[in-house]
C-alpha cells in the first residue's frame, strides 16, 4: 500500500453497513452572479475555458475535428468536382491541406508544450454516472464558489471526480458510482452517509492515495479510479488568540490515472480550497 500524506497519517474509518440519521433538507443546483458579488468574492474566471457542455467531448481537440473536415472537403472538391486542374487551384489546395494538417497536429502540440504525453492523458472510468448536486440551504456567495471551484478543479487537474464538504454542506461534481435511480435529495443524503463512514469529516491533514488499491474500498469512487488525495479545509487561526484549528471540511478529488497528482497540483488544489477557509 502506497499512501503519501504531507504531515501525518490519520486513521479511516472502515465502510460499514450501518447509516447515521440524516436530517432531510432540500437541494438543488444554483450558481447565479451578480455583478455586485461578483466583485466582492474577486473571483478567478481567467481559468475558465470554452466548453460545449457534451459529456465525453473534450473541447480541446475541437481543432483536430475541423482539420479532418476542412482537409477531406479539400480532396473531395479535388476529385470529385474539377475535371481540369489549374496550377493556381493546386496551390490554393496545397496550401488548404496544410492549413488543415496543422489544425489536426494543434491540440497535440499544445499538449507537448504543457510537457503532458498522449499516454498521461486521464480517460473516463469504467462506470459510473455524471453528475453535479449542490446543498441549497447555504448563501449565493458559497454557492457561486462552490460552483467555480468544482469546475476549475476538473479542467485544470487529472480528476474525473470532485466532491467539497464545507461545514456538511456539499458540492459533487463530475463521475460517482451513485445509486440507480436516486433523485438529488437522496444523493445528497447517501454521500454523507458515505463521508462518515470513511471518517473525511475528521481529516486534519492532506491525504494522498496515488494507487487504486489504496481507496478500493470507497464505494462512492467509480471503477477504475487510479488515484484520489484529500485536502482538509482548516480555519485560518487568529494570530491575537490561542485558538485550537478548527475543520471546515475538505475537499475530494479522484482520478483514472496513477500519481495523477504532483506536487505542485496539490499546493494549487490547496490554494484553491483555502478560498473556503471564513466562508459563509
């Protein structure tokens, strides 16, 4: 077992079959901005990216899409429809499949840049379903957060999957291997019945599982999640009084990769969770 925690590692809990009593409360998505928050919070939007909204579809390789169509209605015009072929068509197709070429080899020279190879690349899990519920009974301002955060988490790291718990509220994103059939009120309910049996609510230091074997045991996690690492929200102490740290909550990612998590996006996805540390 290969578990990499930054200070010490903490007991879990075992999953077990027993469920706390839940109090029932109503959820819903909502992620409205107004000008006026929108100016107070100072949220980061410059990593936000274009996106169809299609599950599967990464909208990066769109590039690719358009050059393979542009290219092969290139050669269809070339064969197809001219039955003489002047010197200056032939060039303006030359020309046309090149720019072509280049729109399809983009998204991978993007990627050769950034120092990411095809074969690093995360990849949808075996099963498991889409979703993205969020506690109702909290303020816009967390809500828009909470919102922002889960997005920019998916698309800037490896994860597949999100989940933040902040004072027992929630926000999941991405793939779960949930209940059939379960409406967003019971979701809600079964992933906290999930977090205590795991004991994250109690975590008081990052946790690191690079290796699938290591989080087998979450029922929550859909099958063929390869890694999973757990940063705890802790309240900022006050320097003027002797305070004990206080958890907030924490916030779950998980990916289909192996070690999908380096340094240097743990210390991000710690940045990022510390924007919920006071947050009402």
């Amino acid at each position: 077992m290969s578990i990499l925690p930054y200070n010490s590692l903490m007991q879990l809990k075992i999953p077990s079959h027993s469920c706390a009593k839940t109090t029932r409360k109503s959820f819903s998505i909502c992620a409205r901005l107004d000008n006026s928050q929108q100016e107070e919070q100072q949220l980061n939007l410059s990593v936000l990216r274009f996106t169809f909204g299609i599950p599967g579809f990464d909208e990066s390789y769109l590039p690719r899409w358009i050059g393979y169509g542009f290219g092969s209605l290139i050669v269809l015009n070339h064969f197809a429809f001219s039955n003489s072929v002047t010197s200056a068509q032939l060039r303006s197709e030359v020309l046309g499949l090149s720019l072509a070429a280049f729109s399809v080899t983009l998204p991978y020279l993007g990627k050769f840049l950034k120092g990411a190879s095809p074969v690093s690349q995360k990849s949808l899990p075996e099963s498991g379903e889409q979703i993205f519920v969020m506690s109702q009974n909290i303020s816009d301002a967390l809500k828009e957060n909470l919102a922002w955060a889960t997005y920019v988490l998916l698309r800037n790291t490896n994860s597949i999957s999100v989940l933040i718990s902040i004072r027992g509220e929630l926000c999941v994103r991405g793939y779960w291997q949930t209940p059939d059939g379960a409406s967003k009120t019971q979701l809600l309910e079964w992933f906290e019945r999930q977090i205590e049996n795991i004991g994250l609510s109690d975590l008081k230091d990052s946790l690191y599982f690079p290796q699938s074997a290591d989080a087998g045991q979450w029922e929550m996690l859909p099958k063929g999640t390869c890694s999973v690492f757990v940063q705890p929200v802790i309240q900022a102490p006050n320097p003027s009084a002797v305070e004990v740290e206080k958890i907030e909550g924490f916030v779950l990612l998980a990916s289909s990769m192996t070690y999908a998590y380096s340094h240097k996006d743990r210390a991000w996805i710690k940045a990022v969770s510390n924007k919920f540390r006071d947050l009402r």
